[in-house]
C-alpha cells in the first residue's frame, strides 16, 4: 500500500463522477425553493455571531459564508454531494422574515426557527429556540425592526430541546414565576422534555457530537448543515420553564391577546409530546416539525425511542382534512413557509404519502421474508415523491427509516439464528482478520476495492483489522479515506457529519474527548426534574455486579417539594422507591433539596461536598451512603465509537 497521512484528502474520481450525477438529476429541479425562502425577508441575521458565556460563539453564521461563494452556487466543491450543498445554501438564507400580516419569523439563527405572532398589544411566541443566547438575539432583531412589544404566551409545539430550550433568553424567572405569560403546551410535554435524554444522555450526546459534526471544521471538506437546518449552537445556555396550560385535545381553542388558535394534537409523530397550530382568522397553520423541507427521522442517529410512521402519516392527513381548506400559509419551526392552496396541498398530502411508503413497503417486504438490511437496501420512493425536493433525505432517509420502521414491529433480531448470539465487535474482528490471512492481506486486499470506489466495503471490512488491531496506523488511516468520501458523497447532513467525524477521530488515533465526563443535564433541566427520574437515573448509574451485597433502606423528605416523603431501598444491585411512605427500620434519614439530590444523581457533586452544604443532611449509617455512592459509575463523555 502506498504511504497515508491524516490530512483530510480531496474528492476522489469515483466521488466526483458521482456528484457529477447527481448535480445532472438535480438540475432540473425547481428553483422555487429559493424565491420562497427569501420571501418576506425584512432584514438579514444579526447578529451573525452570538456570543456565549465562555467567551465564544453560540451562534457563527458567518462561518457557512462558504456556501454562498458565488462562484460554487452552480458548481458546488466535490467534496459535497450538490443536493446537501443545495440544502445548506437554503439554509443560509437567514434573519427576520414577515410570514403573512402579524406573523414574523427568525430563520437562520439557530438550528430550529422561531416565530412571532402579533396580537392586539403583544406577542405569541412560538418555540422559543435552543439557547438562551440565540433566542435574545431573535428578540432583538424583531424589537428592532418592527417594534418591542411585551410578551403575553409561549407556545411550545414540541419536547425536544431546540425548540424550548431559549425561553430565559426571552422571559426572566420572575415573569416566568408570575403566571402573567401563557406557557402552553401539549399534554406529556413535560415529563417528555425532562426524560428523553436523562437516562441514556451520556450516550445520547456523545453520538450527537457526531450526527450534528460539532467536532468538524465548517467548510467543504467538514459540517456544512445538517438538513434540517445549519448546525447546534455550541454550549448553549438550556433552560425549562414548565408550562402552566396544557393541551389535550384536538379542537381546543384558545384566543390570546386577540389571537384565536385550534390546537391540533399529534403525539408519537416527530416528538412524543406534540402539537400543530392553526390561526382561523389568518388562515394560517403551524405544523410544528411533523413537515419540514426534508424527510425527518422515524429514528434519529443520535439514539431515541423509535417513531410511529403509520401515525405520523394519519396525523398529516388529519391536518390535511382539519385545515387544509382554510389555509393561505402554511409554516413550520425548521425551514421555510409556504403559500397558496395548490402549494400547501401538494407539500402536505406528499409528506404524509412518503412517511406511510416507507412504513407500508417496509412491512410488504419484512413479510415476504427480507430482513431489516435487505429492505434498507431495495426501498426507494417512487418518483412521484421522490421528485419533491421536501422529501429527499437531507436529515432522515429512506434507509435508515425503513430499518426504523422493521426496528418498531420485529426488534433488533432478524431471525436467523446465526445472528442470534454473535462475538462481540473485537473478538469476531480477530477472528475475521484471521480467517482473511492477517492485517496486511486484508488491507491489500481492500485497496483494490478503494482504487474501485467500493468505499463502502473498505469501511465495513478494514474496521475489522481495526478493531482487531488498533495500533495499527495504516489500517486506521485507510478506514479514515474510505469514510470520507462516503461523507463526501451523503446527501444526509447527519450521514455526512457521522462519516466525517468518524475519519478525524481515526486519524487522531481515537477521540480526544477521553475523560471528559458529560450528560445532557443542564442545570436549567435538573431542577425541573421529578424525583421519581432522578432515581431512575441512580438505577442506571448503579453497578450491579458491584452492588449486589448491598441491603438497605432510607427515607427521603424532599425540603423544597411540600417535604415530599420518599423510601429508597437498594437489594440485589437494584435500586427502588416508594412515594408517600417512611420506614420505621430504614437505615438513613435524608433530608435534601431537589437540587442537591438531583447532583447526587447526576454526579455532578461528591457526598462531601453535598453534606458540607445546606441542602443535604443526612441521619444514621452514613458508611451505607459512601458504600452506595463507590457503586455507581461515572460516565465520561468521551469514549470510543470508532475504535474498541
């Protein structure tokens, strides 16, 4: 084999003929993705740049000025599949736009949009971005350009954290505190937002590090955009205020500051706890992220319960049916809006059609006898879909979720019992480089099927001598090579982000994130967290091997929620709680604020800085408390993903 580096490389011929390809299917699409995503546009992002409280960017938008080189408009770098370098300049087109009369919107900056709606002397904000930082930002650009008004509700479509993650950077705790501000959102938002990253969140937010690219340079041969919108804004500030007005049903209807609003309610679609908006007398509807201008995620790269398709299909027909007649623009909290019947029709019944193809034809095929990898592998959608740019994969795939969907009905297993107990990924890449005659056979043998542009069967044959092997330089760099023209070649922002971010970490010979511990609790997460959660996340730290000698009791009198009373007992390496009942034998004593307790959870406090507080005292056999606390791990943030 010939010499390798870790410089990142150019575009291979085999990549640059086929986004040659794929520049030549795209080129006779419509531009009109264009028009409307400049439509209304009252003034650019700004500021471009948002700081943080580290002293860096929270927001750079102006690190994707790469985009709109106009010089590369029309003939995007190679080292871009042209249908993605298509979706990020779309992407690119930031600031404050008018949607229709009394509805504003802030695209651009942050990966999520917010939206302003004007009512007699105030405003309606829906989804209130990721950060505090970014939603100020959002703010100060519509005070600017069409006036500061006070705020008289939030709306929050959805429990995922971009869309109401900012609200202190648009509401303080005492506006928050005093009930005045509507905070609507669906039923199950709550416990939905709090507990969808808490359990498995280390794990979570490391493969987030590589499904949004966050480690990548921002530039052609790095993260361009994710599909659904430019990128994550980089340590944000993450708040939570709990809604004080749910909504449970379709049909509720709520008027506001003089805004009328009929609340459609989708949960299990795009997030657990969801819900569309229309506006009677605007004639206007929000679709909250159930469509956007990609095919979205039945299952997300990162790692989440898997989504309902079938659902999610019904409740876009149900919007289509509800509103659709009634609807002169249509908008969402990613992307674009648009306008007209013919428009809005044509965008929802062809989104509702893609994500029922992908669950139907992925069951026909399971109960014909293919299995999950087959499927992913034959499943296109036909033309008449396939031809919308809003359904191209530019975020979800049809790939991955048609796995989802045969994940959802048939699990992990697909019934051939030599899947059933296979070697884990070292000993079988042992094994696998044995029986293929060693390292340098195997890597000879692949560089044949590199020179071929086979890049996939390099990734997935030499990761073998690399997990077998991951000393072995040569064998790390070549994998490197081979993931990163498949990321050059994706039109998936996150299959590009993942491919690229995996050929750095082999090229620095494993992560450099090693030792860094890290979960997606926030502390503006951690005091809205129910106790009941914070146990269950003891219950994931605890080693059971470790523990199992372990045998107690202790009860629990939470100072700060009404001296809520709780029995946490610990047998067999298994950890549980009763609410409302104290044990006359338990071994501890413990009165704690939610606060504190929620640090012994999370880890983020030793038992000595706890007990030397003012939050935590404990009474009894404290030795059973330390012996407790040395059995539970301590996730790092950093392990490995590409190599053992």
């Amino acid at each position: 084999m010939a010499e390798l580096t870790p410089e990142r490389k150019p575009a291979s011929d085999v990549t640059e003929a086929r986004q040659a390809d794929v520049r030549q299917k795209i080129a006779s699409g419509s531009n009109e993705d264009f028009e409307i995503a400049e439509r209304g546009r009252i003034a650019p992002g700004a500021p471009r740049q948002v700081p943080g409280r580290f002293g860096h960017a929270v927001w750079d938008l102006d690190s994707y000025a790469f985009l709109d080189d106009p010089v590369l408009k029309e003939n995007p770098p190679a080292t871009v599949n042209p249908s993605l370098w298509r979706q990020g300049r779309l992407n690119n087109i930031a600031g404050l736009f008018e949607v229709a009369p009394s509805i504003y919107q802030v695209r651009g900056m942050d990966i999520s949009n917010v939206t302003f709606i004007a009512g007699e002397t105030g405003w309606i904000v829906i989804d209130p971005l990721t950060a505090e930082e970014t939603a100020c930002a959002a703010l100060a650009l519509i005070d600017e350009h069409v006036g500061a008004r006070p705020i008289h509700a939030v709306v929050y479509t959805h429990s995922h954290t971009d869309h109401f993650g900012g609200i202190h950077g648009l509401l303080s705790e005492e506006e928050i505190a005093s009930g005045d501000v509507k905070l609507i959102a669906p039923v199950g938002f709550f416990e939905a937002a709090i507990s969808e990253n808490v359990l498995a969140g280390t794990a979570m937010l490391r493969r987030a590090m590589y499904m949004y690219g966050a480690l990548l340079a921002h530039d052609a041969q790095g993260h361009v955009d994710t599909g659904l919108g430019k990128g994550l804004p980089a340590l944000p500030t993450v708040g939570l205020a709990a809604p004080n007005m749910e909504i449970e049903t379709t049909g509720t209807e709520l008027v506001i500051d003089g805004v009328r609003m009929v609340f459609q309610i989708t949960p299990g679609t795009e997030a657990p706890a969801e819900m569309n908006i229309f506006f009677p007398e605007m004639r206007a509807l929000c679709m909250a992220e159930n469509c956007t201008s990609n095919q979205h995620n039945v299952y997300t790269l990162r790692g989440a319960q898997v989504r309902d398709a079938l659902l999610w299909s019904k409740y876009i027909d149900e919007s289509l049916e509800l509103y659709g007649s009634g609807t002169d623009v249509l908008f969402a909290s990613h992307h674009w809006p648009r306008w007209g019947d013919e428009a809005i029709t044509r965008f929802l019944a062809s989104q509702r059609d893609a994500y029922r193809y992908v669950h139907d034809q992925t069951l026909r095929l399971a109960n014909l006898g293919l299995t999950a990898n087959e499927i992913a592998e034959q499943l296109t959608l036909p033309a008449g879909l396939e031809d919308e740019f809003f359904n191209h994969g530019y975020y979800g795939t049809v790939s991955h979720n048609s796995k989802a969907v045969y994940q959802r009905y048939l699990g992990w297993f697909d019934g051939n019992p030599a899947h059933l107990w296979p070697n884990p990924p070292v000993e079988a890449a042992k094994r696998y480089v044995e029986f293929m005659g060693g390292a340098e056979a195997v890597l000879e043998k692949a560089q044949r099927y590199f020179d071929a542009g086979d890049y996939r069967w390099v990734v997935e044959v030499v990761n073998h001598v690399v997990f077998a092997e991951p000393q072995n330089e040569t064998a790390r760099l070549f994998q490197a090579d081979a993931l990163e023209q498949l990321g050059y070649q994706s039109e998936s922002g996150p299959w590009r982000d993942f491919y690229l971010t995996g050929a750095l970490e082999l090229r620095s010979n494993g992560t450099q994130l090693k030792g860094l511990r890290g979960n997606a609790l926030g502390p503006g997460l951690v005091k809205s967290m129910t106790f009941e959660l914070l146990i269950d996340l003891l219950g994931v730290r605890l080693n059971g091997p470790r523990a199992e000698a372990l045998n107690f009791d202790a009860n629990v009198v939470v100072s700060n929620r009404g001296n809520d009373v709780w029995t946490v007992g610990v047998r067999h390496g298994v950890i549980h709680a009763r609410h409302g009942a104290r044990n006359s034998g338990a071994a501890l004593e413990i009165e704690t604020t939610i606060e504190e307790f929620a640090a012994l959870g999370s880890g983020s406090k030793s038992l000595e800085q706890l007990m030397n507080g003012d939050g935590f005292h404990v009474e009894g056999d404290v030795a059973l408390l330390h012996e407790f606390i040395e059995c539970l791990d301590t996730f790092e943030f950093g392990f490995e993903i590409v190599m053992p």
